[in-house]
C-alpha cells in the first residue's frame, strides 16, 4: 500500500481552503498546511516540504507562476498543481511551461484528479 | 436728371450737338478755302473726346470723369464753330472761349481716373488755367482786332497792348503746364505698376502739352511749323481712345476675378491666393493681412504682425469682416478705390478663400475632436469590459466555485450512505453548477480576456485557435502593443474565426499578424465556401467601427466558393516587447 501523500494548499480564499481540504482528505491526501499567499507558501514549503502543492494562480501578492517557478528553482520540488476559479482559457500557453504538473479549475478539485495528473505526467 | 432713361436721352443730344458742331466747322472752313488736314483733326479730336466720354459716362455712371471729357470736348468744338460764324456777338463770344477747354483738359489730366482733384495744388494748376482763359482772355479782347473785325469787345484797339497780354497769357499758361507735366510725371513715378497702365492717357495728355508749349515756343519767334500742331491734334485724338483702353483693361480685369474664383475654389495656400488676388487687382505690391484674435491684431502669411498703411499714403485697405469682427484685409493701390466693383468682387473671392480655411479649420478641429472622443469611447469600453470580467471572477464566478465544491463535499460525506435520492440530487445539483460555471466563464471570456491583459496578443491568439474546432495556424510574434490596438487585433481575430466555424464549412484557417513600421497587419484566411458579406451581421460591422476609432481599416474578401480573406490594419504605438 502506498504511503499518503502530503499536500500544502495555497489560497487567499479561507473557503476553498476548508472545502478542498474536505475533498482531498476524504480521497486520502494529508493536508499538512496552508498558506494565504506566494510568501508565506514559499517559506510552509520549506518548512513542510510537502509532496505537493495546490497553488492558486490568482494570489494576492504575486502569481501563482512565480511562485511555482521559485518552487522549481529551490528543489528537491514539490509537485504543483495549479488551480483558479477561472478556466484554462484564461491562461493558455502559460499553464504548461514545465514547472507545474498541471492545471485543475477549482470546482474540479479532487483527489482523483491530481492523480490523473500524476498518471498523466 | 437722376432718372438713368433721361441721362442716356441728354447723352445721345450732347453726341447729335457734338456731330453738329463738327460738321458746321467743316462746313464752315471749306466756304473760306480748301479742306485742310488740321481742321479735320480739330473735329475729330473734339468728336473723340465727346464719344469716348459719352461712352464712359454709361459705363461709369459715378465716374466725373464721363462727362468732364464730354465737357472738354463740347468746348473744343463750341469755340471753334463759334468763330466761323459771321455774328459779331457770336464770334467774340467764340473767341472768348475758344482756349476754355484747355482749363477743362487741365482738370482731366489731374483728376484721373476718378473724376476728383486730390489736392490744393491740382486746384491751384486749374485755377491758373482757368484764369488764362477766361479773364485774361477777356482782357486781351479788349484790345485786339481781328482782320474781320467783328470783336465787339475791342473798345481800346492796340495791338502792342493786345502782345502784351498775350504774352502774359502765355508765360502764363506755360508755367500751369509745366506744373501740370510735373505733377503728372511726379505722380506716374510714384505709382504701382498697374496704375501706371492706367494713366497712359494721362501721360499722352502730358505730351500734348508739352508739344503745344513748344508750339508756343516756336510762335514767339515767329515761326510756325504744320506738323507739330497736326501731331498735337493727333494726341488729343488719342487721349480719349486711350482711356477707353483703360476702361477695357479693367473689364479685362473682372475676367481675372472669374479666374480668381476658380483658384479660390482650389484652396490655395495664402502665398497663392495673394498672387491669385495681385494679378485679378493688377497690383503686384498688394498684399493681405489676417486678423488674428488671439493676439488682437493683424498677421501676414508669415504669421509676422503687420500693420496697416494709413489713409493718404498711396494704399487703400479693403476689410473683410465676419458678424462685424475684422476677418482679413486687402492692402492694395489706392487708385483701385476707382474700380469699387473689381475690389469688391476680388474681396468677394477673398471672402470665399477666408470662410473655407475657416471652415476647414472648423471642420478638422471638429474631427480632430470626434476621432478623440470616439477613442475614448472605445477605450472606457475597454476598460469597463476589463472590469466587468473581473467582477465576474471576484463576485459570482467564485460563489459557484465555491457552491459546486460544496455539493461535491455533502456528496463525498454521504458516501454510499443516506437516501439515493439525495445522492443523485446532489449529484445533478453539482453537475448544474459546473454547468453554470462553463457558461459564466463563456461569458467572463466574450467580454474581455484575461489572458489578451496578461500574456499578449499571440498567446491569446494561440488560445483561441487552440479552441477553434477547424485546424488553425498561427503566426505572430511576442510584441506588445496598446491595450486599445491588442483589443482591436484580437476581437478582429476572434470573429473572424467564429465566422469560419460557424459559416465558413472551412478545413482550416490561417492566421498572420505581422508588425510593420507603424502598423500592425492582420491577415485570417480560410477554405471555407466564402461568400461572406460584411454588411449582413452586425460582428464584422462594429469591428469595422472599433478599428476606425484607431485609424485602422477592414477588408474583407470572400467570393463564392472561394473561401473568405480578411485583412485589418491597425496603427500601433512604438511595440514593446513581452516581459521574458
């Protein structure tokens, strides 16, 4: 049986914060921390250092592509999925640039469907 | 004598009286002798001056100077047929008044073109004239004896006091025409070119005398030489004719203003239009003057400040105003006052000239303003769509996020548990609200979007043709343009391959946005049937609208069967390059 994975939610938004954290925890993730912006989730993850991150593009004091390219550039990297309550359309080209294992809209957030991107990746 | 009818009824008297004289002085010297050249030169010379004069006179009617030469002439004749006559009465009253004219001839020279003496001294020259041949005249009647003897005045008969007198008559007379020569000369000297031509006859007029004071020179030595008076005749013939050239040079003129008008209509640049003005007027030193407001003064085409001549310096100024306030003015040759009609219709083209830079000014102000305000429009739509998208996000964009996840949590909670009726609603509950989602985010992507703000033409562009469902290829840059001319390119793009999929029956579609120098090119191609018109559809028609609000154009080309091919140009802002 495979050990639980660990999760750091990054979100401005206390809300989603509880909800996906209802969600991942009831498909079996362990959500180790949160964090409300790019700042403080740089320094949880090197506290925590989580097997991955759900990362809010829209944060309030930078984006969430900056904040998974710090995250790459700092390793050993979490995986990060990328996660808005707008749709990929809103992002194009910028979603797959490497550093992300992918994007998720919000509504979609499931256990499930990180590990599809897992499977995907 | 007001009445025009009866003016033209005393004019055809004075011509038939003048015809009269003339041949009774023929009539008249041929019972005394042969028919000699000279006489016929003396009627002709008095004919010329009545007919041309006649002839000015109805052409000019506020002109003097129509009937003064009827005048000059009526005397000429009247004196010379007058002595002819064997009355005494008749005759001494002929010889009294034979020289009268020449006072007349006086007031002519000095008082062309218009009829009017100018000054004390013109009036002082006519004086002496006129006191030569009336009361000195009268004097030496006094003492002289004519051969036939019919003076009736001649109470003390001498004929050395009779020399006298007439030698003072003609010193006299001399010094008024040498006067007389100087003026004239003086003032031809001081004159503009085309006053200048005016006064030819003036200046023949001037020969004339200059010739009979040799004449007279000639006479106080006793010498009398024929071909000298026929060629004073001959020039006192010619100075009628000459003013009636005069008079044709100006009708000439009043075909220069028809000219003058068409080169008005061509709005010529103020440099033009003086020289199109200075040879309607034929005043080469003419020059015009614009009235700024702005600094309360008059300007020159140069922009340099200007001030207007005086009155009494030579130069005339014709305004040209606009609801009373100064527009622009004419400075021009005095002597032209004398042809009010020609300066009024050339500042009636003038007027035309100045009302269409006015306009224009007006006009591409108006524009000026127009094509700002509408930028403006398209730009605060711009930003209002930015704003309503984001909204969308802040607002109900994430309640729906927020309710969707929720539903997934109760659903989750339950489990396999609870009543499957709740369970398959929660479900269909929580597929509605993706639904509504998709649809809101359809919405929040029409209205503005994010990703044209945030990465650029190109990538929103590869996202869009990522989305259209026929292959589409892509060449554009990583440039950077103004939101207006981003927005502008990628609405343009975004219909256009909208049209391709839901019209066109294309297999794919190609896209190219190239920079150039000072615009951006956009070019969308397809395979598809074509016959697309512009006109149907409102799309294509505000697109239109949105890139005129730039400068920019639209063109669409799609014969039947032949796909469809749009092109836009758009002016850009100095492109800046996407932050790496």
């Amino acid at each position: 049986m495979r050990r639980m994975s660990t999760i750091l939610i990054i979100d401005d938004d206390p809300r989603f914060r509880t909800q996906a954290r209802d969600l991942l925890e009831a498909d079996g993730f362990i959500v180790i921390g949160e964090a409300v912006d790019g700042a403080s989730g740089l320094d949880a993850v090197e506290a925590l250092r989580p097997d991955f991150v759900l990362l809010d593009v829209g944060l309030p004091d930078v984006e969430g592509f900056e904040v998974a390219r710090s995250l790459a550039i700092d390793g050993p990297p979490p995986l990060v999925v990328l996660t808005s309550s707008r749709d990929a359309r809103a992002y194009g080209r910028r979603l797959s640039s490497g550093e992300a294992l992918g994007f998720i809209p919000k509504e979609r957030i499931s256990g499930a469907a990180i590990r599809a991107l897992v499977d995907e990746g | 004598m007001s009445h025009p009818q009866t003016i033209t009824r005393v004019r055809a008297l004075l011509v038939f009286i003048a015809g009269a004289l003339g041949a009774g002085m023929l009539l008249g010297t041929a019972q005394q002798g042969p028919l000699r050249l000279e006489t016929v030169l003396q009627v002709l010379a008095g004919w010329s001056f009545v007919a041309c004069g006649c002839f000015l006179w109805a052409r000019r009617p506020v002109n003097r100077l129509g009937p003064l030469m009827v005048l000059v002439g009526m005397l000429w004749l009247l004196g010379r047929t007058m002595t002819l006559i064997p009355n005494p009465v008749v005759f001494t009253v002929g010889i009294w008044f034979t020289d009268l004219w020449t006072a007349g001839f006086a007031l002519f020279l000095l008082s062309f073109p218009s009829g009017r003496l100018r000054s004390r001294a013109d009036r002082a020259i006519v004086g002496i004239f006129l006191f030569v041949v009336v009361p000195l005249e009268f004097l030496w009647l006094l003492f002289w004896v004519p051969e036939n003897g019919l003076n009736i005045l001649a109470i003390g008969p001498s004929e050395s006091a009779a020399k006298v007198v007439d030698t003072i008559q003609r010193a006299v007379i001399s010094f008024g025409s040498l006067l007389l020569i100087f003026v004239v000369i003086r003032r031809w000297l001081l004159s503009s070119g085309p006053v200048r031509r005016q006064m030819v006859p003036v200046l023949v007029g001037a020969v004339a005398l200059m010739l009979q004071l040799t004449a007279w020179l000639f006479a106080t030595v006793n010498m009398s030489f024929e071909p000298l008076n026929d060629l004073i005749l001959a020039s006192q013939i010619a100075i009628p004719i000459a003013v009636l050239f005069v008079l044709l040079r100006a009708r000439m003129a009043r075909g220069a203003v028809a000219d003058l008008v068409v080169e008005v209509g061509q709005t010529p640049t103020p440099a033009r239009l003086r020289e199109a003005l200075a040879n309607a007027l034929g005043d080469p030193s003419l020059q015009v003057a614009y009235w700024a407001p702005a600094e309360d003064r008059f300007i020159d085409t140069a922009g340099q400040p200007m001030e207007l001549p005086d009155e009494g310096t030579g130069q005339a100024v014709t305004l040209l105003e606009r609801n009373g306030a100064p527009e622009a003015a004419i400075i021009h040759d005095a002597i032209l006052l004398d042809e009010p009609g020609l300066v009024a219709s050339v500042a009636s083209a003038m007027r035309l000239a100045v009302e269409n830079d006015r306009l224009t000014a007006e006009v591409q102000a108006q524009l000026k303003e127009v094509r700002a305000s509408r930028a403006r429009i398209v730009e605060a739509g711009d930003l209002e769509r930015r704003r309503v998208e984001r909204d969308l996000h802040d607002g109900a964009q994430q309640r729906l996020v927020s309710l969707s996840l929720e539903l997934q949590v109760a659903r989750r909670a339950l489990g396999d548990g609870g009543d499957p009726a709740v369970r398959r609603s929660l479900d269909r509950a929580a597929e509605e609200a993706s639904a509504a989602l998709a649809e809101l985010r359809d919405l929040a992507l029409g209205i503005h979007p994010l990703i044209l703000t945030e990465s650029g033409l190109g990538e929103a562009v590869e996202s869009l043709a990522d989305r259209t469902s026929v292959d589409v290829s892509v060449d554009v840059g990583p440039e950077r343009y103004s939101p207006a001319v981003e927005g502008a390119a990628y609405f343009v793009i975004s219909e256009a391959l909208t049209n391709v999929t839901k019209y066109a029956k294309a297999t794919r579609a190609r896209v190219r946005i190239e920079a150039l120098n000072d615009h951006l090119s956009i070019e969308i191609d397809d395979d598809g049937v074509g016959g697309a018109d512009p006109r149907s559809g409102s799309g294509l028609r505000g697109l239109a609208d949105r890139l005129a609000a730039l400068d920019g154009t639209i063109a669409i080309v799609s014969p039947p069967g032949g796909g469809t091919r749009i092109t836009a140009q758009i002016p850009t802002i100095q492109p800046t390059s996407a932050p790496v």
